[in-house]
C-alpha cells in the first residue's frame, strides 16, 4: 500500500465540501492499495455549449484524483502536494450519464509526483488521459 494512512471513501467523500468537486458531483467510489477511482456526472454541470462533456471538467477530475492521491501518499503534519503541471487528451465525446476516472502513480518522489489518470465513459471506453505532476511542498495548515 503506498498510502500514510489507510483513507476510506467515507473520508474522501465527507472532506472539505466547499470546492469545485462538488459542484461538479465528483464523488469517490474506490481505493486500492495503489490507485483512487471517483465518478463524475455529464450533465448541465459538466457540458460544453454542444452538449458533450466539457474538455475542463475532464481536467478537474484528474486533478482531483491526483490532488487526493498525492496528499494520501504524504504525512501531512509534514507535507502537502499542489498542482504543478497538468496535461489531458480528450479521445472520445461523453453526452450523459458519468465518466469513471482512475489513478495510479508513476512516480513517487521527495520533491514530486506524478500521476496517471485514465477516464472512462460508462460502456468502459477511455474518453481521456491525463497526467497531473504534483509538487511535494511543506504543510501550511
């Protein structure tokens, strides 16, 4: 398991509930000892003006999952991961129902971390991928 301290979907779910996940129904549905899996929904909230799945909530998803996952990894009386690069290729239009995103590491280092997140449509096709780089900086809280 490369997490600090085992996390439960509960956790992940009921933490800090004024941010973009939730406004965008980002809920968490699976950890491994390895990866994190959330869901998004494709609706009004999600959908570009052509009514598919808008290219940056595919962002935010990623960078949800790769957020999360890094600050799992980490002590966080000693350290905290933020965002420092992210890229996604969009491969595939999603109209409605819900996108499944799934990360797991690359790479696990002292100064960064860099996560691949896979996102799927509901009939299991990969709709995007993504890479988000995290840096490992000190805790501020």
């Amino acid at each position: 398991m490369i997490w600090f301290k085992e996390p439960s979907v509960e956790e992940l779910n009921s933490r800090h509930p004024n941010h973009i996940g939730t406004v965008l129904g980002i809920e968490f549905t699976e950890i491994g000892s390895d990866f994190i899996k959330a869901t998004m929904p494709v609706d009004k909230r999600t959908h570009q003006p052509y009514g598919i799945l808008h290219g940056g909530a595919n962002v935010v998803l990623a960078e949800t999952l790769g957020s999360v996952a890094s600050n799992l990894v980490l002590n966080p009386e000693k350290n905290m991961g933020v965002g420092l690069e992210i890229n996604a290729n969009h491969l595939r239009p999603v109209k409605a129902g819900f996108v499944t995103g799934i990360c797991t590491p690359l790479h696990i280092g002292g100064k960064t971390h860099i996560w691949d997140i896979k996102i799927y449509n509901e009939k299991g096709k990969l709709s995007c991928i993504s890479r988000l780089t995290v840096a490992v900086v000190p805790a501020v809280f």
